[in-house]
C-alpha cells in the first residue's frame, strides 16, 4: 500500500497512473508504426481526424525507415547498384540477384483462388495431399477461408474456401448492403452481436452435436455456392441473424472459437461440379467436424463422409448419436420418432474423387 506525505504528491501519482495507462498502443497503430500494413482512404474509416492524421505521420515514418513491406524498396536499391557495378562479371550478378530473393522473402505473395477453373488447378495440385493452412475466415461452422502454406520456405500461399468433409452447418446467411457500422472485413460484415438474442444457448450445448439433416433449416445450404464469396469488386455484405436458420451463428462463432487464425492440416479430398473444394480440416486437438456433430451442431453428410476411413465414420456416427439422444443444439426440440424418421442416406452430389 503507497504512503503520500501530502495530497500533492497523491495527486501527482494519480497522474502518472493515468499516463501509464493511456500510453497503451492500438494495435493498427502498432501495425502501421512497423511498415505491416498501409492505411485505408479517409473517407472508407471511421476514424477521428486526430486519429487518423496521428496514424498518416507513423506510416510516413515507417517508409522513410524502410519498416516491414518497405523494406524492399531498399533491397531494390541495393541490387541494382551492386549490378551496375559488376556489369563484367555475371556470375556476380547472379549471386546479388540470389540475395535480393532471400532479403524479400519476408513478404509473401497471395493468391486468391476464385474462378471454377482456378479451384479445379488447385484441386488437381493438392488432392490427398496434407498441406498446412492458417484458417483466414469462418464462413459457417463447416465452410472454411483458408490460406495455403504449402512450402515455409517459399512465401507463395493460396487463399480458398474450403468445405468440411463429413457433416454441414446451417449456413448464416448474408444480405447485400450494410451501414457504416459495420464491421468490414474482406468483402464482408461480420455482425459482432450475434449472440445478444441467444439466451436459451447453455455451454452444455458445446459439448455434444449432431448428424443427419432434417431439412428443417435450409433446403438450400447443401447446394451453397463457394464461388460467390463476396470478395469480387467492392461489393459489401453483412450477416443476417435473424433471416439465418436456428443454430447458424452458433455453429459459426462454435468454429471461430476453435479454428479462426489458428494453424491446421487441410487434405483435398474431394470437388464438385461447381468446383466447390471439399477437404478434411485437422487441428492438433482433433477434427472440426467430429467436435461440431458432438456438440449438435452440425448433420452428418453421408457421401462427404464416405470419403473418410471406416473407424472415421464410425466415430462421427457415434457423435451424431450422442448429440441426438442428449438432445443438444439441432436436436433439442426433435422427438424420438422424428429422428428415427430421418433418412440414413441424403442424396449425394456428383463429385470427383481422385484415386
């Protein structure tokens, strides 16, 4: 406990406390102040003048200290001199162009795989194959944007959505437009108050989940077109809560609580004829989709899930069994002989499987 020996010097600790805690940087701040990142137009943030005229000055700095991305322009530099002066000896240059590859090595370079023809490239690369992945976005508790990290060494990733082998969420719906409270976010607004309606969701609910669908939902979410992603042009989207189909957002947020930006395996093992990618979604801790049908909500996908090995299906068909006579999530308001009435067999897309 502090001892003062007058009310000035309380006073004058008060206001360093105060200091103390209002020198805390932003993290865009921190962002910008590094060279990790430029700053969007005025008029496209939300941000006071002060705020933004303070965040213009460190941007300034960082490019005149060569920070982050910009320090490139300095390896440019360098190499082209060196260049100059060694025009006579080629085996010079081609050492001073190695070093240049190394030195920008920490930028990478994404591509976005969007066009069919595109995913059908990507697919025929990596089908079965186990790549690293860093999840980008949580589209729906079972629809994945992941970034491709094949190589560490090579600074090339691909950024794909990915559909989860084995069960299917509700999908949350997304409606054209926005205000400018919106959180934007690559082409789409994430509604952050998703859960302010959610009052009858227990966390007991998050420890067991699903697997056949009843069709109750949304008859359109096992034909969810991955090709409008929303991220073509400056279209801007915004989730809808209350048009989306009951247990949606909380499959989604269930995800995001578990995957979004973290590192995972991802092996293609599938594409329909749309082009949509189909993958098995591996963290350290165990699949997505085998949590997800334990905690009841997501269905189990038959011919997704035929694509997995025998001792894998029998485990999700054990967690759907478990999630529907525990009635959590999707199941809770579903009586024994409706769930008994629900087909074993959903119809099954044409698909391509590659052997």
């Amino acid at each position: 406990m502090a001892t003062f020996t007058s009310m000035q010097d309380a006073r004058l600790k008060k206001e360093e406390t105060l200091d103390n805690q209002s020198s805390k940087e932003s993290l865009t701040h921190l962002l910008v102040s590094n060279g990790f990142a430029d700053l969007l137009p005025k008029d496209k943030t939300q941000l006071s003048a002060v705020e933004y005229d303070r965040l213009a000055k460190a941007l300034e700095t960082a490019k005149k200290k060569k920070l982050g991305k910009f320090a490139v322009e300095v390896v440019n530099d360098a190499a082209s001199k060196k260049k100059t002066k060694n025009t006579n000896h080629n085996n010079n240059n081609n050492n001073n162009y190695n070093n240049v590859n190394k030195t920008e090595s920490h930028v990478r370079i994404l591509k976005w795989i969007r066009k069919p023809e595109e995913k059908k490239d990507l697919f025929e690369k990596w089908h079965n194959k186990e790549v690293t992945a860093i999840v980008d976005q949580v589209w729906s508790g079972s629809t994945l944007h992941v970034e491709l990290v094949p190589n560490e060494k090579e600074w090339t990733h691909w950024l794909v959505p990915i559909r989860v082998v084995g069960c299917v969420t509700p999908q949350v719906r997304k409606l054209k437009g926005g205000s400018e409270n919106d959180h934007y976010t690559n082409g789409y607004d994430h509604d952050d108050n998703s859960n302010d309606n959610d009052n009858d969701n227990d966390n007991d609910n998050y420890n067991h989940y699903d697997d056949n669908d009843d069709g109750d939902d949304d008859d359109n979410y096992n034909h969810y077109d991955d090709n409008d992603d929303g991220n073509d042009g400056n279209q801007r989207y915004r989730y809808n809560k209350s048009h989306s189909p009951k247990w949606s957002y909380e499959a989604k947020e269930y995800t995001e609580g578990r995957l979004l930006s973290q590192r995972v395996k991802v092996k293609l093992v599938a594409s329909d004829l749309q082009h949509n990618l189909y993958g098995i979604v591996q963290h350290p801790k165990g699949q997505i989709a085998l949590s997800l049908l334990r905690s009841g909500l997501a269905y189990f996908e038959p011919w997704t899930a035929a694509l997995l090995s025998e001792h894998e299906q029998k485990q999700m068909k054990k967690a759907l069994h478990d999630a529907q006579s525990k009635r959590v999530c999707l199941w809770r308001d579903i009586t024994s002989s409706a769930i008994a009435a629900i087909p074993q067999q959903q119809q099954q897309q044409d698909f391509v499987v590659g052997v």
